[in-house]
C-alpha cells in the first residue's frame, strides 16, 4: 500500500480489492487510525465486461447499456451494507476500517475498460476515437462504454449522508474528489469528471450508506454540451456575469469570501440551490487550500438548512458540474447544482408528459420564495 499527503493534513493510501479493482482510503488530519489496512481476503468473480453504448440518431445523445446493474444490492440491513468495513459476517467491498474510502463500482455504466491499457484496465476493443467521432450521426452507431464509476464513502457508518458530516471529515471529502479529478481526468479517452451524491429513497437511492459517486465519462455530457453552445453564443465569461446578476438579486442564500449560494433565477425544481466559486475554476483539482477550507463548512451548512426544511430529511441529488477535460476549461465553471423534487412536506414532483417527454418545464415555487425558504431553513439549522 503506497502512502501519500494531500492538503489539509489528509493522507491517501492506495491499495486493491481482491478482484483487482482500486481501493483508496483517506484518513482524516486527527484519523485515530493506523497506517496498516486489512487485506481484502474474498474471492470474487472476475469482472464484467465493459457496456456498450448505443447513439441515439435523433437527439446525438450516446446511451449506455450495462445489463450488469439490473442486479445491485437494494436497501440492505445494517449487518449486510456492503459499503461498511468487513466483518467475519459481512463480506463488504471496504476491507479495513476508514475515514473516507473510494472504489471502483462493481456494476460500472463506464468502465473498467479504457481507450488505451492502463495499469490494470485493459483496451477497448471499440473505444470512441475523439469528440468528433461521438458527435457523428449515424444508425446503429456503438462503441464502448470506457471510462470509471467510482463510490466515494463519506464514513464507516450505516446511515447519514454528506450534510451529518464533520467539517473535518467534510473537509477530506472535498480533498478526495479533488484528487480523483485530476487522477482519472489522465485516463485516456476520459472526457468529463462528474461527482455527485444521491440521497433518499425518493431519488432511487439503493444504499442508506453515506456514500456519493463519481462518473468519468468518456464524452462530454448533453447538460455540458448545451451549456458549452450557450457559452459560445454569448460571451466567454458567462459563469462570471450569472454570478454579478445573482449576488445583486434577493434569490442569494449566503455569501462567503470565496463561494456563494443562491436559487438560479430560471429554477426549474421545488427546491433548487447552486453554489459558485467567486473566481473562474474549472474543476475540483484547481480549487485552492482555502476555497477548500471554506466549502467544507458552507456545504454542511447548505445541507443542513436543506434538511430544516420539514420534520424529515430531503431527497435530493447534489451535482457538481465541472469543466471537461479537453474542451471548455477556460469559460466552463465549477459550480454546484442541489436539486429536490420535494415540492411540500408530503408531495413530490413527477416528471410527466411535457418536462419528461419534451424537457418543456413549469415552476410551481418562484425562485425568489425559494431563496427566503431556504434562507429561513438555514437559521433554525445553525440555532
């Protein structure tokens, strides 16, 4: 096992699961853990074969198919989470104790194969061969599905999510996706890094563990395409002029030194908060130690005042969109979007006929009452 220190006192060690998948720990600065890790001892079934991606003629967009998911573990009890550290009785996917662990997913939309043999991923018999050739239309058009889908594991244990974080352990997370950013965006024919956090059973969540995600896609992603022509359409530096128009406006949640949060002007959710660096960066792994120290604590106190909202925690998707990894660095920011389909205490919105099937969307909450609400939120949280 290698040993590494990253920033703010936080330590990697990289070692491998038994079936050869990478296994990345990240002890926190104070961790009371020892150097050592146990071993994974389990035999496991080779690996699945890499899925296959289909173009979709009519909108340009590439779909993956990996029959290997349709069996993940559902809800399992606490003495079966496979996210835990292994027990005589639990055959886990983490062998030891840890702070923060990462590992390869072992049912991958993308992945384990890449463009070109690395370390222990092997070649693509069909990789995609560049942008232009994923933007080509044509019929029947497949390639493979290359890339990385990784779990990243917020604590040992069961349940929580990022939000019932320390600032410490919070803190780690960050300096995780970070590193993971800048390790898988050198993977060959990785176009994109994109880490997220599921929560609740209302999103599809399939695991209660504290746990998040991170997809290294091998094409720049429809939302990012849309947002690239956007960019190319008006200026260059758009991130900077949304950011001016959103600190002027009542929709601003709260303002830090170096990021704020607010409610988009054109939200399309019930509950809907993105959170922007003050300055252009396009990825985690640019982000400086104190954009870092100060996200921690800003991020739990988001999360936080969301969960204020009502009695019980709220389902939500935390997506951090982040620049591709060959075209758009220099206009495309790092920015947060937190999404929630909780419309009220007891209703969600569903994604029926005219915003599912013609992406033709309709607000029932303004974007301005959602700021005050979540303003509001935040208050009782921190009293």
């Amino acid at each position: 096992m290698t040993a590494e220190r990253l920033s703010a006192g936080v330590t990697k060690r990289a070692t491998k699961l038994a079936d050869g998948r990478d296994l990345i720990y990240y002890d926190d600065p104070d961790t009371a853990l020892d150097a050592e890790r146990s071993v994974d001892a389990r035999t496991l079934d080779p690996r699945p074969e890499s899925a296959t991606m289909r173009l979709d003629v009519l909108t340009g967009d590439w779909i993956t198919v990996a029959a290997n998911r349709q069996n993940r573990v559902m809800m399992p009890s606490a003495d079966a989470d496979p996210l835990a550290p292994q027990t005589p009785t639990n055959p886990s996917e983490v062998p030891s104790r840890y702070d923060v662990a990462v590992f390869e997913n072992k049912s991958p939309a993308f992945g384990p194969a890449l463009a070109e043999a690395t370390g222990d991923a092997p070649a693509a018999s069909n990789p995609p061969r560049g942008l232009d050739d994923l933007a080509a239309l044509g019929l029947g058009r497949t390639r493979t599905s290359v890339g990385r889908c990784e779990v990243v594991c917020f604590s040992p244990e069961h349940s929580g999510s990022f939000g019932t974080q320390t600032v410490t352990r919070a803190r780690t997370v960050i300096e995780a996706w970070a590193d993971r950013t800048a390790a898988l965006s050198r993977l060959p024919g990785i176009e994109q890094i994109f880490p997220f956090e599921n929560r609740g059973e209302a999103i599809g969540v399939t695991l209660p563990h504290p746990h998040g995600q991170i997809y290294a896609y091998p094409y720049v992603t429809p939302r990012t395409t849309r947002l690239l022509d956007s960019i190319d359409r008006t200026a260059p530096d758009l991130f900077q002029h949304i950011l001016d128009f959103e600190q002027g406006s009542e929709r601003v949640v709260f303002r830090g030194e170096h990021w704020t949060a607010f409610v988009p002007f054109a939200a399309r959710w019930p509950l809907e908060v993105h959170l922007m660096p003050h300055r252009h960066v396009p990825d985690f792994a640019e982000t400086t130690d104190a954009e870092r120290d100060e996200l921690a604590p800003l991020y739990l106190r988001l999360l936080r005042g969301v969960d204020a909202l009502y009695e019980t925690p709220t389902p939500y998707i935390a997506a951090w969109h982040q620049a591709p990894v060959n075209v758009g660095r220099d206009s495309v920011r790092l920015h947060l979007q937190l999404t929630s389909p909780r419309r009220a205490a007891d209703k969600l919105k569903f994604l029926a006929g005219s915003e599912a099937a013609m992406w033709a969307w309709a607000a029932e909450v303004t974007p301005e009452q959602g700021a005050a609400r979540i303003r509001e939120a935040i208050e009782r949280a921190h009293a």
